[in-house]
C-alpha cells in the first residue's frame, strides 16, 4: 500500500500538470510553487523543479529556456486533458453534491457518482498532509428559519418527472392536496425544477392552461411518461418567475410596508436589509422602516415570526390581518 507521502507526491504532480499552459512562454515554477500553495500543498521551489524534470519523461511537457525565469507548458498539439480532478474539483463536489441530487436527472446523477466518490476518495487520501482537504470539515450551510427536514421523494417519480422535464415531455401525476389530502389525476407541461428550503417543486402548467403553478414532488403519485410536447408558455423566463415572488407564494404584487421596529430588529434589517429602497429612521425609542417588498405569505410569515418586535403600520389592510391572526394566536394561550 503506498504511503499517505507518495499519494501526496502524485497529487500534487497532477495538480501542476493541470495548471500547466498549452503554450509557451509557459509559467515559471515560482508561479507553480504559488499555486500550489493556494491550494494547500506546502513545497519549496526546489521540489517543483525538481517535480516538473521527473513529469517531462512520461509527459509530453516542455521547458522554454530561451530567457530566464524559465516557463512551462504542454507540447503544442499534446492532449493536457487529464482524467484526474484537483483538488478544488474534488472540494467543489463534495460540497454541492447533497444539494446536485435532487436537482439533476438520474442519468446524470449516475455519470457523476464515479465523480463524486473520486473527490471522496481524493481528500480522504490528503488530509493528513495537505490543509485544504479539511476544508469540507470546516464549512457548513446553515439556514436562518428553523431547520426541517426534507419530505420524502418517490424516486421512480422523481426520475420519470425530470426526464420529462429534460426532453420537453408532458408527465401525468397523480396529484396530493396539501390539507385534505385529496388526489387528482394531472397531465403537466414541466418548466423548471426548483429548491426552496427542503423542498422541491416542479413549475409547471396543466392540461392546456397557460397559469403557471407549483407542484411540490413530495406531493406527486403514480406518475406516467407521455410522448406529447410540452405547451410552453411562450414568455416564462425562470428568473424572472422568481424574481416575481412566486416562491414567496404572492401574486406578483408589491406594497410599500411601513413598519415600526424594536432596536435589535432594526440592526439586523441594517445588515441584511428587506429590499433595495429600504429605509430606516431613528425615533424616540423605536426605528420606522419603509421597504418595498413582495405582497405574499412568506411576508406575512416573517412578520409574525417577529412577535412583538415589528408592528405594521401600512398597509392598513395588511396591519389588520397581522392583528387578526395575532389575536387569535393569543387567544389559544388564554
């Protein structure tokens, strides 16, 4: 079994074949020395050197020495695509492939497995010599809302939706209610995929209607291929849906919200503000935001979530719901 020494050697030869040019005048092995430390391999230029005359044997590698420094690069009309990935590569993967999965078709997903246990194995491999495989270990993502766990995906429907979606294909669901838990047969013309939080939602039309609506996966059943095409409304641009608010479950509409604010509050919106055009002024004792926002149940949300924090000022209709649900809330305390 090779040494955790050796396994770093070849690592570390790999990366600076990666980072070789395809031309002269190549790059000098001070810049490769510098490059490698970035990304966490320790060694002195002398190694690198010594490095680059070892891999111009098996590698069709030059070296410019028509001027000092001397540079570096693969052979004019040599292959550089090596099978191999970098450490960043392997990095990358680990950190995205929980959010990948349900993301991507499963035939992609399969194509890139070998990929993701190559990164696993890669920084398994390093971490007792090179600091930046422990990188993985040392960032997380955590979410600001209270954390749930995801629902459960059917995986056949999982896979049929989003092949359907990849070839422009129609899709019959049978489709769950979120309150009466009631079932209707679908046929949906799939638009995009998206994750809001941990759940999954498919935007989508039904049957002939042009409305666009979200189907989460979770809630979907007994699903079927078609070979119709997809009835693509033909003006749906995915950012710009969400930057409509549909995610926030609104209509599209914004309101202007005045608000006055508790300190803490008001420090937080500082730092993370609600909108663009917010502004906060400082009173006797509390802070007045003004924001233009989405008008949608995640602001209705947010703002109940603040309890005593926040109190709605205008809209007038929209302080008169928030007192409403408010009060009756309180009343299950009595």
């Amino acid at each position: 079994m090779p040494r955790n020494s050796d396994l770093n050697a070849v690592s570390r030869q790999w990366e600076m074949l990666k980072l070789l040019p395809t031309k002269p005048p190549g790059i000098t092995s001070r810049d490769l020395q510098e490059q490698l430390h970035k990304i966490g391999y320790n060694v002195v230029k002398r190694t690198v050197e010594r490095d680059l005359i070892e891999l111009s044997n098996p590698f069709p590698i030059l070296c410019n020495d028509k001027g000092k420094p001397y540079g570096w690069y693969w052979n004019p009309g040599a292959s550089s695509n090596l099978p191999a990935i970098t450490l960043a590569e392997a990095l990358s993967l680990r950190l995205v492939e929980d959010l990948l999965k349900p993301l991507l078709p499963q035939a992609i997903l399969t194509s890139l497995q070998a990929h993701f246990n190559q990164a696993q194995t890669k920084l398994k491999s390093l971490k007792q010599d090179n600091a930046a495989a422990h990188w993985q270990d040392k960032v997380r993502h955590v979410p600001p809302a209270l954390p749930l766990l995801p629902p459960s995906i059917d995986a056949e429907v999982l896979d049929l939706v989003q092949q359907a979606l990849l070839y422009d294909q129609q899709v019959e669901i049978d489709y769950e209610t979120a309150q009466a838990g009631k079932h209707s047969r679908q046929t949906l013309n799939p638009l995009a995929l998206v994750q809001r939080g941990p759940v999954t939602y498919l935007v989508a039309t039904a049957f002939n209607y042009q409305d666009i609506r979200l189907y989460a996966l979770h809630r979907m059943h007994n699903a079927a291929a078609s070979d119709q095409p997809v009835k693509r409304p033909a003006d749906f641009d995915l950012d710009a849906y969400i930057a409509s608010g549909a995610f926030q479950f609104g209509g599209g509409d914004n309101i202007v919200l005045k608000a006055e604010l508790w300190e803490g509050l008001a420090y937080l919106l500082q730092e993370s503000p609600l909108s663009l055009d917010q502004h906060i002024q400082q009173g006797d004792s509390t802070f007045t935001l003004t924001a233009t926002v989405a008008d949608s149940w995640q602001l209705r949300w947010w703002i109940l979530s603040q309890g005593d924090g926040i109190e709605v000022i205008e809209p007038v209709i929209l302080r008169e719901e928030i007192a409403s649900s408010l009060q009756q809330a309180a009343e299950q305390y009595v």
